[in-house]
C-alpha cells in the first residue's frame, strides 16, 4: 500500500505578512479535508476535489469567494481537475454564480462529453448538474472591492491541491479568479490542461500558479511530466527546471506536485501558501522561503 499524500497552496504572488494567519488556516482546513477522503478510502480525484472547495470558500483566496475582480468590477471564475489514471479532465472558465468551480469542472468530467466549457452556457451547464449558486455579491468581498479600487493585485494567484491515494493514484485540481483586473474575455493557466494542471500516474500530479501568460507558453504543468518521463529527472528537479523554463517566457510562479514516492513545492515569487501531510504524519505548512 502507498503511503497517502495531500498538498495544497494558496497562490504564488507577495502575500503581505497580515494575511499569513488567515491563510495557513485556510491550508490547514483544505488539507485536512484532502487527507479525511484519502483515510478513508476515497480516490485522489476526490481528496483534491474536497481541498480545493475548502479554498473556494475561503474568502482570502483568489478563487471563488473573495476572488479578484476583473477590469468591470466583476467576478468571473476558472477550475480545472484531472485524474492520473487515464488523464480524463474537466475544466470550466468565465464561470459566474457557481459557488465551487472545482465541482463544475468534475461535472464536466463526469459527464464526458467534452473536456472544457467556458462562459454562460458553462454556468447554465453547472447549474442543470443541480451544483450550489450564490449571487455576485456573496463572491464580491469588501478587501477586493478595495483592493480593486486601490489597484492592489498582491493576494492574486489562485488556488489548488495535489493528492495521491492508497492505490497510488494522483490527481491535481486548480481553481481561480485569474489576473486582477482582467479583460472579461481572459482565460489563464488554470482551467487548462497541460498548462496549469496536469495529472498522469506514470509521471506526477501538478497545479500551477503565477503569471498566467507565461505558464501558458511554457506548458508548464507538462514540463514536469516530459522531464521526469524524457530526461529521466526526479520529481524536485523536474520542478526546478521547469521553473527556470519559466523565467526565460518571462514569469514568476511556483506549482505543488506529488509522484509515486515525492512531492514538491517550489516557487519564485516572494510567498506561496503552501501545506502537505503525508501518510499519517503532521501537517506541514509555510508561506516564505523560510517558513
């Protein structure tokens, strides 16, 4: 039996020091709820699926309540999951009214249909699968509208969470309001697969956060995959150098990642948010470089 494994993060971006406490209770709640399914049985899929609603809910992410505002004031949202088993994936962007976008895109999946929905009729299509709404001004938070009014864009990034479970399945999910002020028309990394998500048992799971364009360009949750499978790199390495692929586009960000015995957490911006428990140790978590 494998050894079970949960890691989530917050965003890649500044995270100034008021916002710490609130956001390592976030992590502290996504991945105890990541690591309850793994416990107990349940599949990859579903602890990342679990973690990532944690964080939607939690109104100091940027991702479903208390998401960035796009360049209208608006609040526009993208998620994405993926299963490592047989890399089937689900992802919604331009989504409005959706409580939890995460669970819009395990609709999608589980419907298999297709792979990515986008705009209103992705909202009408979550909504049909009888998923929580809520109106804009419960996503709407005062320290966003502020920040929005004050062109503050330091808690942007996005949210997601990685998991392996007892039969060594991996899976990854991300969720975000994408790019403080934003055009409306915009679609980032994360509800796009390869780019910001990414899953495969042979290789890893990967959520990706930072600049979205970048990210894009650089394929960068499948950069990891192909040097782990083509170069032959361990999952750390892996991570690094895609990182550094990543600088030349030019963009900071940072990912989570978990393969059949590792996981990872590297970033180049000044903070990530970041948390993991493994097996049935502690739970570990820090937000800088050192902690």
């Amino acid at each position: 039996m494998t050894d079970i494994a949960i890691v989530v993060h917050g965003g890649a971006g500044v995270w100034p020091e008021e916002a710490h406490d609130a956001a390592r209770l976030g992590m502290d709640a996504a991945v105890a709820a990541g690591h309850a399914v793994l416990a107990a049985g349940g599949d990859a899929m579903a602890a990342v699926e679990a973690a990532v609603v944690v964080l939607e809910d939690d109104p100091i992410f940027n991702a479903g309540r208390g998401a960035a505002l796009d360049e209208r004031g608006g609040v526009l949202l993208d998620a994405a999951i993926m299963r490592g088993g047989d890399r089937a994936a689900g992802s919604v962007a331009a989504l409005r009214g959706i409580r939890n976008p995460v669970r819009a895109a395990r609709a999608v999946l589980d419907d298999g249909r297709h792979l990515m929905l986008v705009g209103e009729p992705a909202s009408t299509f979550a909504r049909g699968a009888g998923l929580d709404t809520a109106p804009e001004a419960w996503f709407r938070t005062e320290a966003r509208q502020r920040a929005f009014e004050n062109g503050d864009a330091t808690r942007g990034g996005t949210v997601g969470a990685v998991a392996r479970d007892a039969s060594g399945g991996l899976a990854a999910a991300t969720s975000t309001g994408g790019s403080a002020r934003k055009h409306p028309g915009r679609v980032g990394d994360s509800p796009l697969v390869a780019a910001g998500t990414w899953a495969d048992d042979a290789t890893a799971a990967i959520s990706c956060t930072g600049d979205g364009e970048a990210i894009i360009r650089t394929a960068l949750a499948h950069e990891v995959d192909a040097l782990m499978r083509h170069a032959g790199l361990p999952l750390s390495r892996a991570c690094e150098a895609a990182l550094a692929e990543l600088a030349l586009r030019p963009g900071t960000g940072g990912m989570i990642a978990v393969c059949g015995d590792d996981v990872a957490a590297p970033f180049t911006t000044p903070a990530m948010p970041r948390a993991w428990r493994i097996g049935d140790g502690p739970v570990l978590m820090a937000i800088g470089p050192d902690g």
